[in-house]
C-alpha cells in the first residue's frame, strides 16, 4: 500500500524513509553498501514513527517497562521453611502442577490468603517470580487450575497420606471445627446444630497439625450437619492416621472409635470432662498439684490419674470422661 503524501512529507532525520505496518507509520534509519560494484540501501533500524502528522524520535529496542523492584522477606521467609513441600507435591503431581501448587500456597502464606485475582501481581513484585520463575497465575489460568485439581480427589488423598506417613512416630494433633460457609452452589453447606440457631450454614473442617511448629499436616472438610463421630472416624481411616492425639469437646464420645484406638499404640485422644463428672470427685481432679512444664511461676497446675488398665481414662465409667484431665 502506497504512503500517503502528507505522510512522506512531515519533516523527519535525514537517510531515513517511512513504512506502513498495519495502521502505524514507522521511519527507518538507512544506509548503503556496494554489492559488485553497485549501491545497495540498507536498513540500519527503526528510529521513530509519524504520529498525528508529527515525527516522534524513538527505538523499539530500548527496554520495556518491567518490574525492577522486588519484595524479598516474606517470600524468603515462607520459602525457607515451606520449600520441602515442593518436593512432597511432586511425588504426586506432575512437576508444572507441583510448582503452581506451591507457589500459590507460598504466595497465600507470605501475603495473607490472597485473591486468585491478585496472584499474578504479587508474583511479578516479589521474589517468588526469581525463586520459581515462569509459573502463570493469571485469574482465570488459576480458577481452571485449582477446579481441576480438586476433581483429583485420589492424588489429594495420595498427598494427605504421604504427609500422614512423614510424620508417624512425631507428634500430631487431630481437632476440628466449625465455619460458616453460605454458598448455594457447595454440597458441604448444612446447617449444624449450633449453625441452626444462628441462621448460617456450616462446614465441618477436620486437620492434623504438628503442635511444636504449628505446620498442617492433613485437612479434609465435611458436611456442616455430619456427625462429629463420623467425620472423625472417616478422617483417621482416609488418611490411614495411625500415630497422633485427637482433641475432643465434651460432647463427643464413639465407642467403636475409641475401642480402635486403644488397639492403636500411636494414636491417643484426649475429652475433657464434664463438671458433674464422678470421676472428679473420686480422684479428687479438683485438687491439681503438678506443675505444667515450661510455666516457672507454678500458677497452671494439673493432674493425670492413671486406671487400672493403663489408660489415662476410667474404663466401664461415664462415657464423656476423659483421657486426661486437668
């Protein structure tokens, strides 16, 4: 396509000469050199472009706007203690996979469980991009991401058990809890009987933790409205849990479950006792005189009374009574 006239004669540098590319003018920079004994142009390289009738000086080479200032410490922070779980990731999922993963969760630990919409932003500012670099978290990249690998529920339980297993023989904590979770899309959204009374729905979250360096281990949620006896007693058998301590409230008791852990040397539990307790009075509960460890100033006391079958709990009593009490 011919260039217009009004465009080939807006005052530009000398040896230069304008090209269309698509709807832009750009002016080149020329020179010659002699092929047998001939003159031949020759382009030297893009020096500017006619923009609204005028010449603007300008290379496409020179660099584009990037970022150059990069956050450091709370990636390196989280990565120092979190970067083995990279590695456990991988033994699951395919290596691109793995890396996303962690870096998603490297991400959510470093800045505070940020949106899916910001993933990409806070990757580019922070060294997470020079540590794992060429991972796409874009909004959407991510949205499909995660729903597809939530639909692998055998490679999340595979990872689960894997954690499970790295950990046996360490001390692990089993507890549970209750949040609110609204959604009218979700299958976990029930009302629970504290949910009923306040007018949310639940979801029941189940997790096994390390209590010394507060790392989670395992998690799984459940219906807001399940039973607590059978959430637990799902969660131990998924995840093959055979070594740890199970925190109970007041309310909960399972005959079946706690008969299976009596059987299981690693794994324990502990319920505290209701304030009518017999037991109490029996064993004078009421009267602690050891102090907890790590308290100097003796102001936290407590009492472990062992029963005849060498658990920490009365065999044959009240069936809410305690493994331990304080």
């Amino acid at each position: 396509m011919a260039i217009p006239e009004e465009i080939k004669s807006v005052a530009r540098p000398k040896s230069t000469i304008v090209r269309q590319r698509g709807s832009r003018f750009v002016v080149i920079k020329r020179t010659s050199k002699r092929i047998n004994g001939k003159p031949v142009p020759v382009d030297i390289g893009t020096v500017g472009e006619i923009v609204n009738g005028k010449f603007v000086e300008g290379s496409y080479m020179r660099k584009k706007n990037q970022v150059d200032i990069k956050d450091y410490g709370e990636v390196a922070l989280c990565d120092k203690y979190g970067s083995g779980l990279l590695q456990e990731l991988a033994k699951v999922w395919n290596l691109d996979d793995a890396k996303r993963l962690y870096v998603i969760a490297l991400l959510r630990a470093s800045y505070g469980g940020i949106m899916n919409r910001d993933l990409q932003i806070q990757y580019l500012c922070s060294f997470a991009s020079e540590m794992y670099p060429g991972v796409h978290l874009s909004e959407t990249a991510v949205s499909g991401f995660l729903v597809k690998i939530g639909k692998a529920y055998s490679l999340i339980c595979e990872f689960m058990r894997n954690r499970v297993n790295t950990f046996t023989g360490g001390d692990m904590v089993i507890d549970g809890m209750l949040k609110d979770y609204n959604a009218k899309t979700g299958s976990l959204s029930e009302f629970s009987r504290k949910g009923a009374k306040k007018g949310s729905k639940d979801i029941s979250l189940l997790y096994a933790f390390n209590p010394l360096t507060r790392e989670p281990i395992a998690a799984k949620p459940y219906a807001g409205n399940m039973l607590d006896q059978t959430a637990i007693d799902d969660f131990v058998a998924e995840y093959e849990i055979k070594n740890g301590l199970m925190v109970f409230d007041k309310g909960f008791y399972n005959d079946k479950l706690f008969e299976k852990v009596d059987k299981m040397e690693g794994l324990a539990y502990l319920i505290p006792l209701k304030q009518n307790s017999a037991f109490i009075k029996n064993y004078k509960m009421d009267e602690p005189t050891m102090p907890l460890k790590d308290y100097k100033d003796g102001t936290i006391l407590y009492k472990k009374q062992k029963m005849s079958n060498g658990k920490f709990r009365p065999k044959g009593d009240c069936p809410w009574q305690a493994d331990a009490a304080a």
